[in-house]
C-alpha cells in the first residue's frame, strides 16, 4: 500500500496502530518521491491531486481512498483504465457532516440573531435591544443531500425547521421534508423544479459535489427565484456559483446575504467584487477542515472490507462524479 | 378572570378565540386602571410587577398565572395569605427553550467559529485560514437544568458535547452526562460541590432562577475554578453574578470570554466598567423575547386543567422563589 499525503507520516503512524493484517505501508508526501516498491501498490490512499499525478506509474493499483471528498482530479477519462483493469474510487464521507452543521447552524444563526450588528453596537457602548429572528418555523434548502446534506436537516430539524431537498433523484433522508429532482425520470423537470425548490425559501445552502451537471447551477434565474430576505450559504463547491450573478443579487438587494467558505479562485484576489458587494461574509475554506485523524478511521474501515471481500463504502461513480 | 398585561389587548383576543368554558373575561394594563369586577375575579394572569400592585384588592384571586418566567415580585411574603386561603402561582416555562439554545449556541458556535475575528479580518480583504474550533466533545456546564436546561442539554448533545448539570438535587433530565448538587442531602457538598462542576469546563451557562440561593452565585472563587478556556454565558437573571469578579477574570485573562444578555443594571449605564471590559459581548435582553402568542397557550392549557380540578402545570413553589 502507498499513502501518497502532505501529512503522510501521521496517516502511517495512525494506521500502524490500527494492527491491520496483511499491510506493507510505503509513503511519499509528493509524486516524485515515490519508493521503488510503489509501482507493486494494490493500494493508494491519498490526496485526489498527488495521486492523479502518480497513477500513471502505479500499474498494480485496484483501489484508491481519497483523503478528500473532492475528487475531481481523479475523474480525469484518462486516468481510467479498461473494464477489468479499473480501480475502485472510494473518497471521505460521513466525517464532514457534524463540521458542516457548525459551520452552517453558526452563521445561520449569527444572521437570526444579529450577532455582527450587536457586535458593532456593541463598540458604542450602545444597548440595541431590537429584536432577534429565530431559526423555527424558517425554510431551509438544500442543494444536495448527501451525508453532509443529512446532517445539515437533522440539525434543522432540531431548530424547527422546515427543510427542503433538491437532489439528482435521491430521496433517502426522512429530515426532509420535500424534495425537489433534477432527472426527469425521478419526476423532476429540470429548470422548473429548481425554481420551485427556491421559491420560498429563507436559506438556501449548497452541499452538491463539482460535476458537469451542478456548474453554475446558482446563476442568475435561481438567485431571482430566492425571496429577496433569502442567505446563500455555500461550504460545497465554488464552480457551482455563478459569482458575478451573484454580486448583482447582493447589490441590488435581491438577495438578503450570502455566506461563502468556497470561491472560483482561492484565495480570493484582492481586486476580486465579492470582497466590496454589501452583506458577504467570506471564510476563507474553512468550513469543514479535518485532519488525518478524521479520515485514517475511514480507510481502516475501508480496509477490513477490503481484505474480507466485502463491498467498500463511499464508493464514487466517476461517471456521475461523485 | 382578570388579565393584567401592557398587552391586555392581545392576551384578551388570544383567549377568546381558544373558546374557554366558564369564563368572564376583564382586564386592564395598569393596577391604577382596575375594572369594579376585579375584586371577584378568582383568576388573574399577567405580568408579574403589575400583579403585585394589584393583589392587595383582589381578595377572591384563587390562582395567579404569570406571564414571565421569573416572579420575584410575586414571591414577598407580604403578598401571602394565610393557609388555606393562599393561591398557586404558576409562571411561563417550556416557551424559552428553544429561543435560550439558539441564542446559547449562537453564541457558542460564533465563538468556535471566531466568527467575529473573521468579520474583522474580512473588513481588511484578508484571506483568513486560521482553523476553526468545535463544539464536538468540547464539555458545557449547566447552572440550573430547568425547562431551560434541558433544552440546552439536548442541543448540546445534537452537537456531541459533554453536558454537566449543578441543581439543588433534581437530576430529571437524561441529556446531563454527570449532575452536581448543592443541596447535602442529595449528596452535595455546596462549595466543593460546585468548584468540582467548574473544573474543566469550556462554557458555563447560567440559566438559574433569581433567589437568595443563587445571588451572586458566580463570583470570585468560581470564576477561579474554571480553567482560562472557559466561557461564561448569561441569558438568565442578572442577580446571579458578581460583575466586579467578572471584570476582573476578563481583564486578567482568567476567563476566555463572556456573553451576558441580563445584568444587575438593564440599560446597563454608560459608564460601567463591563462596557470597556475585553471578550465581553452584552446583548441588551434579547436572548428570549416571548410574545403574547408565546404565552397565551400555557395560559388556555392550565385554564383547561384549572376548572377540571386537576393539578395545574408550572407551580411556583413560593419557598423557593421558582
């Protein structure tokens, strides 16, 4: 096995005490330092980036665990090999959903409650007894519903919440309340179940994965769906916003707040419009950050399936993307 | 019945429209604006201040229905009657717990988050990565598991926290990991008992009535008994610090931060020293603004078992003033 990390001596450390049989662990922190031994690897866990650029030389590989749940680098047709020959693609899930909900459920809360009004009120030594919102009764969208997405409606529901999904076809967390389906097979219709999923609601939060079918997905015509006291919250993906679309929504007033944690390019330029349109609050991606002691648990899990003949979980359908 | 409100108005159309039996209605928003019919009301419910005024000339009242939560107006034993021609006082609970937790973690997930350091830090168009911290397994202590409490305690664990209760000797609430007493027999120890409960922990939240027991409870020495981490948050009554302690911690870093909504003085003065104290936010009582429609339910509930002749729900227990 090759652990191909940034933090490729925590992962062997955390994995030597996991006592897994049958294991020979080499490492590298970058693709040009691999051992000589990597090219007999059955497995690779490591970083999406790193190992895409190792692939080529590590012919024996038949299963790779991402440390991340972004795989995009790995979803490249010719990393890919014959039917037969492929590897199984599994990334890191379930780990993000409980980081996720602080995140979203902080900021969500910090607009119901004006913490960053009372905060400058605060600095006039002023007593600012205007009233709070409150989170109950409030609709909640969001765009997918993965396990991040079902931690996030567990969480709302919590509040009291009403919580809508919009997803490909998938209805498999009872949190929400209604969904909403991009296939039309699924009774979706593309476009105009969009809009009725964004009618309405008072947060909209992206937790969809960057694939060919979520790319701009929040432009112009679902930012004018949203009601105007609606906040965008986005820990996703940055490809799936449309920014300057949404920097005229803010502007104009269209669009209440948006929250971003993701942006088309990191760091945000300096001379980047988000950085000066009114009621964004930007969190520089780190929204969800887990470390190797977040993601080890997954591959020791990962492989005990493995070496048992068992079916591996987090399995990604590089078709779908995700 | 009488209803003694600033919002007599709403209360009165509240009430009517529930269709209670049996009952004839006056009310009046000032004791000095009493209809002649007051004095055979054997009802009264309102605020708890306007209450007192008026209970000298309402001798038939059978049952007092606060609408507030805290009703140390109504606890002075000159208000009493002899037994057996006393009446129960009940108060308003159950309605503030959802409210207190979005503000408790509001505050609590904005100070993980640093929520307020990113603001400042976006103001300068910086790309601020410092890492967040979390609520997961972090410890939370709860001074007083009330109706409050309890719906603290159950969001802390939708968060995975520890929870830890102090309460005079009632451990009714299955999402406190670990209870401490103040009262001996319940195996208590009082002082020990609550430096023990401070040790370790990262937020302490007050959410314990105003009585002669809990005046001043968070003082010097408890303050030292909480490690330099910890955060104190306050949305219950003002009389249970001592601010000049609480100052003090602050400034000295012996205390992480401390969220008060409620103090000793409501405006608090300008010129007080909290204001200019660092790490404090001060929300001016807003943590749970209830409303008529908040409150008129519990009355309708307790009215229903009232003329049932079974027990009424929310009984003040006069001794110990809640």
């Amino acid at each position: 096995m090759l652990v191909l990390s940034r933090h490729a001596g925590e992962y062997c450390r955390l994995i030597e005490a996991a006592c897994l049989p049958d294991l020979d662990v080499v490492s590298a922190t970058d693709p040009s330092g691999l051992p000589a031994s990597a090219s007999t690897c059955d497995i690779v866990f490591g970083e999406p980036s790193l190992v895409a650029k190792a692939l080529p030389v590590l012919p024996a590989v038949r299963w790779v665990q991402a440390t991340w749940a972004g795989v995009e680098p790995l979803l490249d047709p010719a990393l890919r090999r014959r039917a037969g020959q492929d590897y199984i693609l599994t990334n890191a899930r379930g780990v993000f959903g409980a980081l996720m909900s602080e995140y979203v459920f902080g900021y969500m809360l910090a607009h119901e409650r004006r913490i960053l009004e009372k905060y400058d009120a605060q600095k006039e030594r002023r007593w600012d007894s205007r009233p709070p919102g409150t989170l109950r009764g409030k609709r909640l969208g969001l765009l997918g519903v993965g396990t991040i997405g079902a931690a996030l409606a567990r969480t709302a529901k919590h509040f009291g919440m009403a919580v809508r999904g919009y997803t490909r076809a998938s209805e498999s967390c009872d949190a929400v309340d209604e969904y909403f389906h991009s296939d039309d097979r699924a009774g979706g219709h593309g476009r105009r179940s969009l809009n009725a999923f964004a009618a309405d609601l008072d947060y909209l939060v992206s937790v969809v994965p960057d694939t060919a079918a979520t790319r701009a997905l929040v432009d112009e015509q679902l930012l004018t769906a949203l009601p105007p006291r609606a906040v965008f919250i986005n820990p996703g993906r940055g490809s799936v916003v449309d920014e300057a679309a949404l920097a005229r929504a803010l502007s104009s007033g269209r669009l209440a707040a948006a929250v971003l944690d993701v942006l088309q390019t990191e760091p945000l330029p300096a001379d980047h419009v988000l950085w000066r349109t009114p009621n964004v609050t930007i969190t520089s991606h780190t929204a969800a950050l887990s470390g190797p002691a977040d993601i080890a648990p997954l591959f020791v899990t990962n492989y005990q399936r493995f070496v048992a003949g068992g079916p591996l979980i987090y399995c990604v359908d590089v078709e779908l993307g995700y």
